[in-house]
C-alpha cells in the first residue's frame, strides 16, 4: 500500500494541483465573489480530485465562524420534536450552516452541560427547543453572547423564545 493513503490532504496540496496559492484556495471558500468562475472551478476540480475536506475546526480556532448552530431539544421521541428538528435543519441548510443536535431527555441540568459542549465547538448559535429551560441555561447564553433566536434565516442575539 502507498503512503499517500494514510496523508491527509491540505490547502497547500489543493493549492498546488489547481496552480493558485493557498490565500487563493481559502478567498474560494470563504469569499467566492473574490475570485473569478475559472480559478473556482480549477479548485472544485482539485478538491474533488484530491478528495480535499475543510477543517473547519482549524477555522473556528482562529477566531472565524464555524458556520455551525447548535439545536438543543427535549427529546427525539415525539413526532413534534422531529417536525421541529427537520424544518429547522431545512433553513439551516439553505442558510449555509451545519446543524448540531442535542437530546437533553428532560434533564435541565444535561441541557446546560451540552449547552457548554456546544460552545466549546465554537458553535455559531444555539436554539432551545421547548417551553422550559433552566435559569442557568439563558444566563451562559447572554453571558457568552451566543444568538439563540432563529427569525427570517438570521441569528439574533436575544434572549430564547420557545421554538
């Protein structure tokens, strides 16, 4: 077997096969508007040959969104809740975010601490779902200055309303 399946792929690499720079292959991802349709599309064929993935983890280190939001519910047994879930995953989706989702069994004191997991993955926002979340809960999401109202496919940063 050839080593080259064991590395992983970097900008650097994508870079190099589609003959731009790196600052080049990241103004494509996160401003395509900056860069013209055929460097694009030479970096689409690189990343797609080189079977490239984003480390958006690397990304949030360095003070940028992650493009991720958080949904927090009280349980995936009712068919309410994974009405709740898909349409919401629907316009996360459209909006260009990834969705995190989280099961807090009716448990408040658990939905605090995946409240925390949450923000420790530099999540972008986070929405409550249900009528009752603890005081701690709403206190950490002003504290930290975490949006968590989802209206019109924009993250506001007030205080929760029931989803």
């Amino acid at each position: 077997m050839s080593d080259k399946i064991n590395e992983k792929v970097d900008i650097v690499a994508v870079a190099k096969a589609a003959r731009v720079s790196p600052s080049t292959v990241s103004r494509s991802f996160n401003h395509p508007g900056l860069v013209s349709p055929a460097t694009r599309k030479r970096i689409t064929r690189a990343v797609e040959k080189l079977g490239y993935i984003r480390n958006r983890a690397a990304q949030s280190m360095h003070g940028r969104r992650n493009a991720t939001i958080g949904l927090i519910v009280p349980t995936i047994d009712h068919a309410i809740f994974a009405e709740v879930i898909q349409s919401f995953s629907d316009s996360i989706d459209r909006a260009g975010f990834t969705l995190l989702i989280a099961s807090h069994s009716y448990d408040l004191d658990r939905e605090y601490a995946m409240m925390r997991k949450l923000m420790e993955h530099r999540v972008d926002g986070i929405a409550l779902v249900g009528l009752e979340h603890a005081d701690a809960s709403l206190r950490l999401l002003e504290q930290q200055g975490t949006p968590d109202d989802w209206r019109s496919g924009t993250m506001l940063p007030t205080r929760c309303c029931p989803v």
